[in-house]
C-alpha cells in the first residue's frame, strides 16, 4: 500500500527509537481517511503525527508499520473574530494559530512547551500551561471536531458555537486519547480576548511550608489571577502569579496578592514577564532527564514540597513546576535510571500524589516502569470504545493509554 | 411486568422503594416536558449505589430497559418511560457526602440538588457554578446526564468544566469511577463524554464537583433600547472591547410585556432589553462596568439602570427569569424552543424569526442568553383553534432550521432527549450519527439504557412535539424555565 504522498520512513521519523515501516503526508482529509481505512485493511500498526514534539509519549512500540503525518493538512480554517472561535487543521500549530488570532486581539489560551506543538497533537494529548489555572485544558476549550476514522469515514461532532448540547462530544472522547481513535483532521475552539495588560509577582521561598502557606493564602483570597504557579528547583522554591485585565485592575490586584505574601516578591512586566512564563513551562523540559507528571490534592501543597524536598536528597537534580490550585505539574529528574524508577515508585506510592505519568523517558526506564500507572475501574468501557473505532487495533497500538 | 420480577427488584431495593400502583406512577410520566408521557411498567427507587448496580444488573440480566431520573425537571423529556421499562429514581440518593473547602470540592449524590451544593459551601465564600434557573429543584445527577448551562456560562462554562470525577453503574452493570479528583488522568476523557450523554450511557451514583471563590464584586445593569438590532450591537461592542460578562441576556417586547404582567420587575418601556452582568475582583468589575454603560449609550440605550444593592439586582434577574412562565399570561399556550447560532448571526436570525411570525401569525417572544448566541423563542398560540398546535409546531421546527443553516445548534442547554432526537439529522450527516448509534452500543450492546432518546428513530405514533404546560414544580414557585 504505497499511496502519492507515502514514502520510506527514515532515522528521522523513529517513534521512541523505532523506525517506521512507511510514512504518509495526506494533503485532504480524504486521504488523511482512505490512509486510515487501507492501514486498517492491511494491519498496518500505525502511530498518528503532528510535529512529533510528543511522540516519544507512551510505551515504546514494537513495531511501527506507518506513521502518518498530519503536517501537510495545515490551513487555519476561519477565524470568525466576531463570534470568537476559531477552526484550524489538525496540523497547524499552536504558535501560527495564535499568530493569526491575534491580529482580532484573540487567542487561544493554550501553552505548549514545543514551539512546533500543532492543535491536534496539543487535543490529543490534552496537554496544557499555566493559564490551566484560568481556561481549563485544550478540552475545556474544544466545541468541535472533524475526525477520520479508521474505515475511512470522515465524521463531525460538536460545532462552531460555544453552547451546544447535541449528540454525544466526540471532541471530548479524543482529548488525551493520542490517537487511538482517530486522526483529528480540524478543531474549533471557543477563543478568548488578549487581555489588556498583565504583570507577574515572582516571590522566592527557601521554606516550603511558608510558601504553602502563603498559597493557601492567595487560593482563599478573592483575587483572580491568571495563572497561579509554584516551582521547585533545588533548595529554591518559587510562587508566580499573572494577573491579565484591565490596567487599573492589575495593578490593584498586584498590590493586594503582594501584601498577602509573606516573602518579598518582585513585579516583572514585559519581555522579563514573558520570560518567567516561558522559563515556567520549559523548563520541567529542558536537559534529557525523564519527565514525570502527577496531580495531588491542592490542599497538600506543604506535603508536596516535603516530597519534592525528600525526592531531591536520593534523586540529585529536580525541576518541578505546577498548578498550585489545581494541583497539576510536571517534574524534571535527571540521574540514572534506577533512581528515576526509583522516583516514579515513591510518587506512586505516596498517598497525597496520583495520576502519575512518565511523559519523557529513555527506552531503558520504560523497561522498569510503566509510563502509565494502573489502569482505572473505567478502562474496560475505554477499551469497548477503542475496538468499536479502531476494530483491527492498529491505531497507537500498544504504547498506550489504553 | 411478572411478579417474580417484581419480586426480584423489591428484595433489592425493599418493597417500600418499588412503585406499581397506577396512581403512583403518574409522577413519572414525565419530566417538563409534559407533552411527552409514558408510564413506565414499575418506578424503583433504590438508596445506594449497590442497590443502583443491581437493579441495572437485573434489568440487563432480563432484557428490561430502565431510564435514570433525577428531580424530573428536564425540557427535553430525556427522563420520559420506556414501555414496559423501569424507572430508577435517584431521589433517595441525596446525601451531601463531602464537602472539603481547602480543596475546593464538594462529593454528593446524584439526588442532591444544584443549588444545596452552593447552599453547603456559601458560609465559606464558596458557590458552585453552574446556574440553571432550575436549580432550586434540579438534581446534580440531572445536571450531569444533560450538561446543564445557565445565565453565567457565557464566562463559566457549563456541568462538563465543573465536575471532577463521577462514579457511575454502566449498561453491564459494573460500578466504575470516571473522571478522578486529581487532575490528569491518563487517557481519553470518558468524563467529558458521559457529561451530557443524557442518561444513555450510564447512571452515576456520585459526582465529585469543583466549587469556585466568590467574586468580590458584582455589578449588573439593565439597558433599554429602541430596537433589537441597537441591543445586538450594544453586545458586540461590549465583546468586541474584550469583556466577557458574567451574564449577557436580552428580551424582546413580547417577553418584557409577559414579564411585567408577572413579576411585575417594573422594567423601563422599551422594545428590547438587555442585561449586563460583570463579575470579579472590584479594580476590574469598576473599570470595565463604565466601558460597559458607555458602549450602552452609544449604542442607543433609551435607559439605563445600575442595580444599586442585591435586592434591585434580584428583581432584574426576577424579571428575566420569569419570562417564560410569564408567557401563560399572555397567550393561552406556548412552545418554548432552545436553539444557538454564532453571536454575530442573532440579528439575521431574529429577522428570519419576526417574518416567520408575521407569515404564520403566531407572536412569537425572544428572550436569550444574547452573550453566547443561545435563542429561546416562545411561540404564542391558542390550542383551541384548530390546527394551531401543528403551527406552532411547525414554527418551532423552522426555527431550528435557521439555527442549524447560520451554523449553530438545534440545541444549547435543554438536550435531545426525546423531544428533538429527529431534528439530529438537520445538524449531523448519517455517518456522523451513525458512529454516535455505535458508540452508544460499544456501551450499552443491548440497548437498554434510557433508549430512544438523543438518536433519531422513526417517530412513535402520537408523539409529537406540543404546547408548553406548567410543571408541577413550576405551579409550587419552586423554579422557573430559562
């Protein structure tokens, strides 16, 4: 099965350090669909891409017959400033899109780690940044999809208005599947205005318990931040708050976040701002250390940092960075691999800390962990779904969620 | 049904929890939507999640379908009987299990109704989000099956944004939990497609939600203008400077008139009003409040008022919400719709509408959550004059019809259920409802989990869409429609 846009895969397209069989770039979605039902015909084990700047994410794969790349189908669809939403290719990526908006002011409030990050590896990976803390994750922002299945059907739920209860969302279903189901070939999302102006609180901590407390402080407080992170770096800890509105209000809500602060904190606005920003989602990323992510309580924020605190005496260097009110965050540990697994074991048997995941990891950890954690109590209902869109089990075999 | 059954489901639940008598069963008929009745074959009301799991177990072990059903406040008739089904009634399940306020979440069951969650956590400074007008009555678990909306989703969101993780009972009669209380759970999002599944793919037994601080500051006001094309315009000028309100809601001539024939909110003469509600930390709620009565002025406001305290702010929101039952007093019957468009299509839209009442001759009253585009035309008409309630009928499904072809929904917040599970095909192709029918069967293979209702099936004899009747609930004042 050698399609126009198919050829020979390469060093360059490996999936977790395995060389691809074939590769394809459809242009239409219509063969981005008739790709999916031949692979589906034939067997072919096939893993779905965007950029690949996730790819690495999931067991690693024993074999990978087809990867098929979405990097071709890449138009932003319509911008429809007036009703603030917006529908792209699965294959555009976040940064263009957001580029496009923001000639209305618009944007989609979504960051990636990865500047080549497209929208339909951001949905299907439900990967999301510190502004989680206000819009939610890629899945609280989706109201629809087109999708190409594996019998080469090109299906549509949801649509292009914010508020739509009608038929089941697939868009929802998709969000963190990584393309087991399907491919998704457009999404539209609801948008939100640029705020008109924002600036950062950046206040450091060498006690955990202070900086929890302070957290605690802030979470009860009536403030409405954007974004409301903690970083653990060494015996450095940190609190960053973004506040984006109006002008007046920033400044008034700058104010009153820094006298509930225990600690001396600086104001940073601008270019320093975005770097702050940029420093907070990246740098869990930086380096080649495993890269692990896990929710805990919010409440067990002083907990957390005891952990991180312990964690760090074994493990040597770890990064971690965090919602702290959603209790959501990734951590970076770089060392060898047995205390890498090591590390994943103590989170997973820590009773504040859960969903623990190893993102980012060398095909040798993924020998002593599994990437995902235990299944859950509903992963017989996920499993019925995923043979009722993919009934030859091609799609992401085996590398999992599910 | 056979006695054995009947016998099996009262060992379960206890004969005291098994309804049959036919009295009884009449308060199941139906929900809100009254014009839809069925009377089921036997009303179980079990009063734990194990009962709930066995009474679905024995239903799939005999073939029996069963429908979940909450508070029965549901306008889509998504809790309407089934032949010879059962109907498990979730009204004993109304514990309130936990409510952890440094964590920000509250655990009940799916009895519990919405506003007792807000009511729980408001001596902390807390509420939980999601407002529809029923929620004096409406239960969580209703809330969850129909991924209900409400006056501040337009900056809230709806059920979906709001809920961590539910525990439910699946067709196979498994207890599962989907969703978890922490965040990021590996996997696809089971939790965002059971929200809004309308009861069909699953009964849940607790839902865990998020509740949100307070906002330190409310502002609303009330603008009357002269058309409804200036009120449109006055909203997309208030987005369009980069405001999301809390609350963006108009009402045309009709409705204001049935309303001050009501409630009596003493609304300023005007063709159309519109309310603005801004909430937040004060700072912001203060500056954007003034762009907001600017952009009012400009656009026309013949009046404007500023609820000065709480109360005046009640009685703007009383006004708006009586709207609907309101209409009783202006025209003998009336068919609530609930459709969506994009925002920048209302005033195509609301023409196509005006036209369709000049054309048919059935007033017809606006009033919509103008911010996000969701339309509830009230169609006036008088069932006593032969062949009206075909019109009106008639009209309703028109008006669907505009909505789908200006690219929004046949539906915003009521749901398909059973009242518009024909008019899918208007939104969706054969193949898009096609792979719904098996996804919905990968779930529940043997069909018997709330069917008949979201997918279309050829309609049923005597069930026909029908004229708006007060509900029970709505006679006690307990709720309003929106």
């Amino acid at each position: 099965m050698i399609a126009a846009s198919m050829r020979q895969g390469s060093a360059g397209d490996a999936v977790d350090g395995v060389v691809p069989r074939h590769v394809a770039e459809p242009t239409d979605a219509n063969e981005l669909a008739a790709t999916l039902q031949a692979a589906s015909r034939d067997t072919q084990t096939t893993v779905l891409r965007g950029s690949g700047t996730k790819l690495g994410w999931g067991r690693t794969p024993s074999v990978v017959d087809l990867v098929v790349s979405t990097a071709k189908l890449n138009t932003l669809l319509i911008h429809r400033h007036g009703d603030m939403t917006a529908t792209a290719h699965g294959g555009v990526t976040l940064a263009q899109l957001n580029r496009e908006l923001a000639r209305h002011g618009q944007w989609l409030p979504i960051e990636s780690a990865f500047d080549a990050a497209t929208i339909g590896g951001i949905v299907a990976t439900n990967d999301s940044g510190p502004v989680r803390h206000r819009y939610g994750t890629p899945r609280d922002l989706l109201i629809g999809v087109t999708l190409a299945l594996t019998d080469g059907r090109l299906v549509k739920a949801g649509g292009h208005v914010v508020k739509n209860v009608a038929g089941y969302d697939l868009g929802k279903l998709v969000s963190g599947s990584f393309g087991t189901f399907g491919a998704i070939v457009d999404a539209t999302f609801k948008l939100l205005p640029i705020p008109q102006a924002s600036a950062t609180l950046d206040a450091s901590y060498d006690d955990g318990e202070v900086l929890a407390r302070d957290a605690m402080r802030v979470s009860t407080s009536q403030l409405e931040p954007m974004a409301f992170d903690v970083m653990l770096d060494g015996a450095q800890y940190r609190l960053r708050l973004l506040f984006a509105s109006s002008p007046e209000a920033v400044s008034a809500q700058v104010d009153s976040a820094r006298r509930l602060l225990s600690r001396p904190s600086t104001v940073v606005t601008g270019d320093p701002e975005m770097d702050v920003w940029t420093d907070q989602v990246r740098s869990p990323w930086a380096g080649t250390g495993a890269v692990i992510r896990f929710g805990w309580l919010p409440a067990k924020l002083a907990e957390i940092t005891t952990l991180m605190h312990d964690v760090s005496q074994v493990a040597g260097s770890i990064i971690m960075c965090g919602r702290v009110s959603v209790g959501a965050g990734l951590m970076r540990v770089d060392g060898d691999v047995g205390t890498q697994a090591a590390l994943v074991q103590r989170l997973r048997s820590s009773v504040w800390v859960g969903n623990v995941a190893v993102l980012r990891a060398s095909p040798d950890l993924k020998q002593h962990v599994d990437v995902w954690g235990p299944a859950s109590s509903s992963a017989g209902a996920t499993r019925a779904l995923k043979n009722m869109f993919d009934p030859a089990g091609i799609l992401n075999a085996g590398r999992g969620p599910i | 049904m056979d006695e054995r059954l009947v016998e099996e489901f009262c060992r379960i639940a206890g004969a005291e929890n098994v309804l049959r008598e036919p009295i009884k069963l009449l308060t199941y008929e139906c929900d809100a939507l009254p014009h839809l009745r069925q009377t089921p074959a036997l009303v179980v009301l079990p009063g734990s999640a194990a009962e709930v799991q066995a009474i679905v177990r024995l239903c799939g072990e005999e073939g029996v379908p069963f429908v979940a059903r909450g508070h029965g406040t549901g306008l889509s008739g998504g809790a309407l009987p089934v032949p010879g089904g059962v109907v498990i009634s979730l009204a004993r399940l109304n514990r309130v299990l936990d409510v952890d306020i440094p964590n920000r979440r509250v655990t009940v069951e799916p009895g519990v109704t919405n506003l007792e969650i807000t009511r729980q956590v408001a001596p902390y400074g807390y509420y939980y989000a999601p407002d529809p007008s029923s929620q004096q009555v409406c239960s969580i678990g209703g809330n969850v099956a129909e991924n209900s909306g409400g006056a501040h989703c337009l900056k809230y969101g709806f059920t979906v944004h709001h809920i961590l993780a539910v525990e439910a009972v699946l067709p196979n009669g498994q207890l599962v939990q989907i969703g978890s209380p922490l965040p990021d759970a590996p996997g696809p999002d089971l939790l965002g497609l059971i929200v809004g599944s309308e009861g069909t793919l699953a009964v849940v037994t607790k839902v865990i939600v998020r509740i949100l601080r307070k906002p330190e500051s409310v502002q609303t006001l009330l603008a009357a203008f002269d058309s409804i094309s200036e009120a449109g315009a006055a909203v997309s000028d208030i987005i369009g400077a980069g405001i999301i309100p809390a609350a963006v809601e108009m009402m045309d001539a009709v409705a204001i008139r049935a309303a001050e024939a009501a409630v009596h909110p003493n609304f300023p003469p005007a063709d159309t009003i519109l309310i603005v509600e801004l909430d937040g930390p004060s700072s912001e709620v203060r500056e954007l409040f003034a762009v907001v009565e600017d952009t009012c002025r400009r656009a026309g406001a013949t009046t404007i008022e500023v609820a000065p305290d709480e109360a005046q702010r009640m009685r703007i929101w009383k006004g708006r919400k009586a709207a609907f039952a309101a209409m009783g007093r202006v025209s003998p019957n009336y068919y609530v719709q609930d459709g969506v468009v994009p925002r920048t299509k209302l005033p195509e839209v609301l023409g196509r509408i005006a036209a369709l009442s000049q054309r048919s001759g059935l007033p017809i009253g606006n009033v919509f959550h103008a911010g996000d585009g969701n339309l509830h035309p009230l169609i006036c008409y008088d069932e006593r004059i032969p062949g009206q309630a075909t019109l009106a009928e008639e009209v309703a499904g028109e008006i669907l019809t505009y909505c789908v072809e200006a690219g929004g929904s046949i539906t915003g917040e009521h749901g398909v259920g059973a009242d518009k599970k024909d008019y899918m095909p208007r939104m969706f192709s054969d193949d898009d409802l096609d792979v719904m029918q098996r996804l919905r069967d990968a779930i529940d293979p043997r069909r018997l989990c709330n069917p008949g209702k979201v997918l279309p099936t050829p309609r049923l004899c005597g069930e026909v869409p029908g004229p708006y009747r007060q509900h029970p609930v709505e006679a006690a004042g307990l709720a309003d429609r929106f």
